[in-house]
C-alpha cells in the first residue's frame, strides 16, 4: 500500500481510531478528522509509534469550509486521497419520536448524513483529477438501517440515508474510477455503543445486555474493504455480534 493516502472521518476515537491505526500499519498514509484536537492528537501519536505516517486535521465535517480545508490538507501533506472512510457519526439517547426536538434532528441529520455527502464530493473532486485516478469510498452504515432500535427516528433516518447515498455513489462514481461500498456494523465496543452491554432498550419494552464484538474487527474489515483492486467491491457487508438481537430483534 505504499503511497496510497486515506481520510477517516471521527478518526479520534471508536470505530474511526481503530480504523486509521489499522490503515497506518498497512501502509497507508492516513489524515484523521474530528471535532476534539486531543483524541485525534492521541491517535497521531499512536500511530506514529508504530511507525505510521498520520496528519490530524481537527474539523467539523458537517461545515462545507472544513471539508474543504480538510482535502486541501491532505493533498499538501500527502499529495493525493485514495480512500475515504466516511465514519462520524452520532445518535442521541432513545427519544419518542414525538419528542424529538429540531436541535437535535438537524444535529444527527448534520453529522450522520450531511457530512458523508460533503466528503464524498469532496473526495469526487480529488479522485477524478489525480494521476493515477480514482479511489474507495467506505461508508459506515449501520443494521438500524433495515431494523430500527426503538425510539431512534433521527438516526435511523439518516443511516437509511447513507444507504441511497453509497448507491448514488456507486454509480456515479464509475465514469471517473471511484468504487463506493457500505460497512453496516452491529455493536461494536466503542464509547457511543457501549452501553448496550449493560442494557438496551428492546421492541417489548425490555431492556437487556447485548454482546459486543471489539473494533479491532471492523477496522479489519475496513482495511480489506480499501485494500481491493479498483475493478471489484464489496458493495454492503454487516459485521455484527452473532448473538445480538437483530433478525427480528429477537
């Protein structure tokens, strides 16, 4: 993977950390974004011990400026942008749909779907016009998209969303080489997941512990995902706790 550069969003922490750590020991250069300098200054270093070649640009992805300076950035550091991994993301505490205020839907609205169109047309503009041209976007979905938790409208909305914005970009991305496929994972051990293993909120009205996997597995799945040649795709997986409560939520 020598020369090749990728951008994960929410790179400071959970899920985007453990996948720019992971991305770094295979090779790539890679430029984190997020909103708090300290994890992602954290993760710089981290990756720097294992002798990973990473650049922290502290930004809010949901803001068309910060997206801009983030891909310039990163074309000055490192030249080019193969990989995006369109990872921030938020939910809210379970909320009846009734209550939620407007505040906090155009937040996730912002952050969940907002950002990941902005960065992916950011990154068409990049992958079109390098030499040699083209790259992956990796969106990262989630299994609340086909089966909702209880009381998650905005989130589940906006993963719904992110599933017609990967095949939108699928498709449009062929004319210039740009492949797009989707990671929709399913408990995770991050600090925005974690406290399904003490007890969710079920469709009966129950609440129990769920099994979480490490996400050290998603990055791994993340970094085959980028690794693929150009000419083929792995278009949607779901990487999630066997025994979780998900077909049927039952």
């Amino acid at each position: 993977m020598t020369g090749k550069v990728a951008i994960v969003t929410g790179g400071g922490t959970g899920i985007g950390r453990a996948s720019a750590l992971a991305l770094g020991r295979d090779g790539y250069a890679v430029v984190i974004t997020g909103r708090r300098p300290g994890p992602l200054e954290q993760t710089v270093r981290d990756g720097a011990a294992d002798g990973s070649r990473m650049l922290a640009v502290a930004a809010d992805v949901s803001d068309p400026g910060d997206v801009r300076r983030l891909f310039e950035q990163a074309q000055s550091q490192f030249g080019r942008v193969d990989v995006l991994f369109n990872n921030a993301g938020r939910g809210l505490p379970p909320v009846p749909l009734e209550d939620v205020s407007f505040a906090d839907w155009q937040s996730v609205v912002g952050v969940n779907l907002t950002a990941a169109f902005l960065c992916t047309q950011a990154a068409f503009r990049v992958m079109r016009d390098q030499d040699p041209r083209g790259g992956r976007i990796i969106n990262n979905g989630s299994i609340s998209a086909q089966s909702p938790r209880p009381f998650s409208a905005p989130y589940t909305a906006t993963k719904h969303a992110i599933t017609g914005l990967t095949k939108a970009t699928s498709l449009d991305g062929r004319a210039y080489d740009i492949a797009c496929g989707q990671i929709d994972i399913g408990n995770a051990a991050t600090d925005l997941a974690r406290m399904l293993a003490s007890g969710a909120l079920q469709p009966d009205g129950s609440t129990r512990a769920e099994p979480m996997i490490d996400a050290e597995l998603v990055a791994s799945a993340v970094v085959h995902m980028a690794s693929l040649p150009l000419d083929a795709n792995v278009q949607f997986i779901t990487l999630m706790a066997t025994k979780m409560p998900f077909i049927g939520r039952g």
